[in-house]
C-alpha cells in the first residue's frame, strides 16, 4: 500500500513512518518546500531514507499540496502535520492558517479531483471537545469541515482521536520529557496542580494503532481514539519519574497557574476502539516510562513501577 504522510518528521510521524516501512508499505513525506530538496531527517527515519519518498509542500498553500498528492497517487494519507501541539497558546491566525486551511487544502487536494484515494486519516486531540485554546480550537473546526464533507460528498476521510502521547522523540516542553530532564539533573519541577487525569499512551502504540487505522473498515466522518482507556494524573506520572531516578529533586506542585478551563480527564473509549478497529494499546505506563529512562542511560526496571501505574 502507498501511504502519504503529512508531519511525518514529527515525533508521532517519525514512529508512524518507521512502523509502516517496517510493515511493507511505500511511504511517502510532505516536506515544507522551504527546506528544499534535502531536508534533513530525524535520526530515526535516517536509516529509512533511501526508502522515502519526499515531496516538498507547504499545505498552506494549494498548488503546492494538489501537486503533491498527484505526484505521490497514495492510496491512504494520514494528516499529522500541524501548528501547535506543544505550543497551544499560538496566535489565532497562525492557528486557522496551518490548522484548518491547511487541512482544508489537503482534504480538496485529496478528493475534489479523482485521485483514488481510499481514505484520508485525520489527526485529532481530545483537546477539540473543550476547545480551551486556539490549537485545540483550530483542530475541532478543521474536524468540522472534514465531518461536512465526510456528510454531504461522502468523502472518506476519518479521525483519529490521539490521547496523551509520550515517549523518545519528544519535544522536551512535554511534561513527560521536561520531568524525565529534570530528575536526572536533580532539580526540582515546577507544576500546576498536576491533579488532571489524562490517558497516557507510549507513542509506538499511537504509530500501531494508525497504522491499524490505515487498515480498518470505517464510515467516513467516523473518529476512533487512540489511548488505553485509563486516567492517571499528570502528579502522579512526574512523581513517579521522579521516583524511578532517585534523585535529590521533586515535582513542585502549585508553583505553576492551572491553565484557564483545563479540563479535568480526558479518558479514550479503548473498548470502542478495540470493537471497531480489533487493535489496543500494549504498553503501560510502567514500561513505557521505564524503557525511556533506559534510553537515558538511567538503569531502571519496568517491575519497579506500582499501583496507579501498574
């Protein structure tokens, strides 16, 4: 199968492309065209390169993107590329242009010509329900174009719900990255309350279950999400960083302001998904923490993780 991946650089893309070179598929990247025509890859895609297919396309911009897709003739593209994962709190326009423009840009790119493509996969947050910031925000109205068209052409575009990803790769802002930095340099970590409940999933699972999601027979306009269908809070995962590495830091809880409106869990439907694509997440938060830790260079053994985590 030929799959065309926006955002493929990223750090869920770089696992998504690793997963579906090593699964037999012919994979190909968008590539902003201002990098021209030898970006340089991240080191996990490095080994891959001669086996990529780069296709320089800023989504912005529709010319560029429909020339992409003609060139790349995919049978599935998965649309991860966006502005603001990490930095959620991106000025307005910055988030409609490469948020909802161009993921608009890619959905007419993708269908209004017949380019036999069997399904757009789109990326989505859990985020878009509450939509409490502009990325978020951004997000859950490029879904409502896709929902649209989805409804009234019956283009075969589906969502893919992504939960709270973590693992090697990770911009170090993340909380996860920032705490693990944090620990093994003995210092202390500032946090907001840190009482949120989210479902934490290892990013090799997010890479399985779109690669599943490529695969799987779907209505269009249909969303599933990609978690492990359990909410442990953001406290408990930085102490137990914490606790794995030994150190003389701690988190520091209350020392940063509570973002306005954050909502207080976001869980995924694992039963749902596993009904309706057969895949479920495999690795808890015990390994997957503890196996970055190795990464690390920190000694630490997955069976050392308890209760909440188990």
């Amino acid at each position: 199968m030929k799959v065309l991946v926006t955002g493929g650089t990223g750090f869920i893309g770089q696992h998504l492309v690793a997963a579906l070179r090593d699964r037999g598929h012919e994979v190909m990247l968008t590539v902003r065209e201002e990098h021209g025509p030898g970006p340089v890859l991240p080191p996990r895609l490095a080994g891959y390169r001669e086996a990529l297919t780069l296709l320089p396309a800023d989504l912005r911009n529709f010319a560029q993107t429909a020339r992409a897709v003609r060139q790349a003739r995919p049978h599935v593209v998965v649309h991860l590329a966006a502005r603001g994962a990490t930095r959620p709190y991106l000025a307005v326009d910055e988030a409609l242009r490469h948020n909802v423009h161009g993921t608009l840009n890619l959905l007419r790119a993708c269908f209004e010509r017949d380019a036999g493509i069997r399904r757009l996969v789109v990326a989505r947050t859990p985020g878009e329900r509450s939509a409490h910031h502009p990325y978020a925000a951004s997000k859950a109205a490029a879904w409502a174009f896709c929902r649209m068209y989805a409804a009234m052409a019956g283009w075969p575009v589906v969502g893919a719900m992504i939960f709270q990803a973590y693992g090697s790769g990770q911009a170090p802002t993340a909380v996860v990255p920032a705490a693990v930095q944090a620990a093994l340099q003995g210092e202390d970590l500032p946090l907001t309350g840190g009482h949120q409940r989210r479902d934490w999933i290892e990013v090799s699972d997010v890479a399985a279950g779109l690669s599943a999601v490529t695969e799987a027979s779907l209505e269009p306009g249909a969303t599933v999400e990609l978690g492990r269908g359990e909410g442990i809070s953001v406290l408990d995962i930085v102490s137990h960083i914490y606790g794995l590495v030994g150190g003389p830091g701690r988190p520091r809880p209350g020392q940063l302001a509570d973002r306005p409106n954050d909502p207080p869990e976001q869980v995924a439907d694992a039963a749902d998904t596993a009904r309706r694509i057969g895949w479920r997440a495999a690795i808890g938060p015990a390994q997957g923490l503890a196996a970055l830790l190795r990464q690390a260079s920190l000694p630490a053994a997955a069976d050392s993780m308890a209760g909440p985590m188990g």
